[in-house]
C-alpha cells in the first residue's frame, strides 16, 4: 500500500516530510532562502490578541522552492499553500515553556509529486492522466479521482476494449462500466478493482460527492494493483516456475 499518511501530514519550514523527487526518487529539501510566508491580509489588521484568538486556524500562505538531493539531478519544484499558526510546549529542565510555531499544508507541487512509482511499461496517455491526477490530489481531491477514472479509460483501450457499438447502423460510445465488462477473462483478476476504481470515479464527477484523501489514495492503491499485474514483470519468472513445474508434474 502506498503510504498516504506522508502526504497528508502539515510539515514546518525546517523540518519538511519525507518527500521525494519525481524524476530519481530521491529526497527532496526546502531551499531556506527561497522558503517565502505571510499572513493573509484579514489576518494583518488584526491585534495581536486577536490573532491568537486565530491559533489552529489557516492564517498564512507560503510558496517555497525544493530541490532533489541527488546531485545528477538536481531537480527544482515549486510548491504552494496555506498555513496556521500552533502553540507548542517544549519540556525542559528548567519546567518548559509554550512557544508559536508556523505548520504549513502544501496545495500545489510543480512538476507535481509522484505518489507511487509508475511502471516503466505503463502508456503514456495512461501515464500523463496519472500524473494529472497528482497534481490535483493537494487542492481538488475530486478532480484527482476523476482523472484516476479516465486513466482507467485510457487502459482499457490500450487493452483492446472496444470504445463503441453499432445499434441500427448507429455508432454508438461505449461507457466505461460495459467497457469492463468486455474485459477477456485473461484479466478476470482485475476486473472486480476495475469496476471499484470506475464507481471511484464517477463520485468524483459529482458535485453532491464530497472525496476525501482517503478516498483518492484507494484509488491510486487499486490502480497500482492493476498496472502492477499488466506491466510489472517482477512475478514474471516465479509464474514461468510454476507453469514448468506444472507441466512436467514434478522438477
């Protein structure tokens, strides 16, 4: 399962999560000089009384810019979000003390995060509406889901799933849930995931569906299962052991 925890956790201007680059997958750090926040401007005209009265609440908006550690890479991304401020007690010998502290929750990544690694072997129009889906997944979770839904679509043609029908000499486009009903039965061990990740995206269409990050992180565990069966060859030699052990009865 993809760990959804890392992503939807707040991270301080010192201290950021456990991010990676999306192009090697290394980590990625905060450049500190380019690490810009401010408090919102109905937020400026207050007092400092009433400000605190505002504690835990989103005041600030930054924009930051990270870099990948790996030197062969180097790769830049902007992020972008909100803020608010938290009080904190620090323990000390001395008895401790209460001290406010800045927590910043990132909206927007460019060149977006990956959230799970792509299979290599995945196509490319699968791929890029995957990649739309992580750029949405920080401010528009039902966008996310949706762009999940047409991954799925792109997979399926790509399957050799037909798009369309002929009723009284009439083209006529095939939705997507009989598209998964005309699935061969070589992929009968997707096609229940497939109908999941389908019902996923049509909530993700509605207005009246509110989706969460859970919501969308079952998404992308589901969708991972099913290009990791397609495209992922690292079972590919324990299979070809046992249809040879199959096939003699015996070693």
């Amino acid at each position: 399962m993809i760990d959804r925890d890392l992503y939807k956790k707040n991270f301080m201007q010192y201290n950021i999560l456990n991010w990676r680059c999306p192009i090697c997958r290394s980590n990625l750090q905060i450049e500190n000089d380019k690490f810009l926040y401010d408090e919102n401007y109905e937020v400026k005209i207050l007092s400092e009384k009433e400000k605190l009265e505002l504690l835990e609440t989103n005041t600030l908006k930054y924009t930051a810019f990270l870099k990948c550690l790996n030197k062969d890479c180097q790769e830049v991304i902007i992020s972008s979000g909100s803020g608010f401020v938290k009080e904190e007690f620090y323990d000390t010998r001395e008895g401790g003390y209460y001290s406010l502290v800045n927590y910043f929750t990132p909206k927007f990544f460019y060149p977006p995060l990956h959230i799970f690694k792509i299979p290599k072997d995945t196509p490319k129009d699968v791929s890029e509406a995957i990649i739309s889906s992580f750029s949405f997944i920080f401010s528009n979770q039902s966008a996310a889901a949706n762009q999940i839904r047409i991954a799925l679509e792109c997979l399926l043609t790509h399957l050799k799933v037909n798009r369309f029908k002929t009723v009284k000499r009439k083209r006529k486009r095939l939705n997507l849930h009989p598209r998964i009903g005309l699935l061969s039965s070589k992929y009968q061990k997707i096609i229940d995931v497939c109908l999941a990740i389908k019902w996923l995206g049509n909530a993700g269409s509605h207005c009246d569906d509110k989706m969460n990050f859970d919501d969308v992180f079952d998404g992308y565990d589901m969708l991972l299962f099913v290009l990791e069966e397609l495209y992922d060859n690292k079972h590919e030699h324990v299979k070809k052991i046992a249809k040879s052990i199959n096939e003699k009865k015996g070693i």
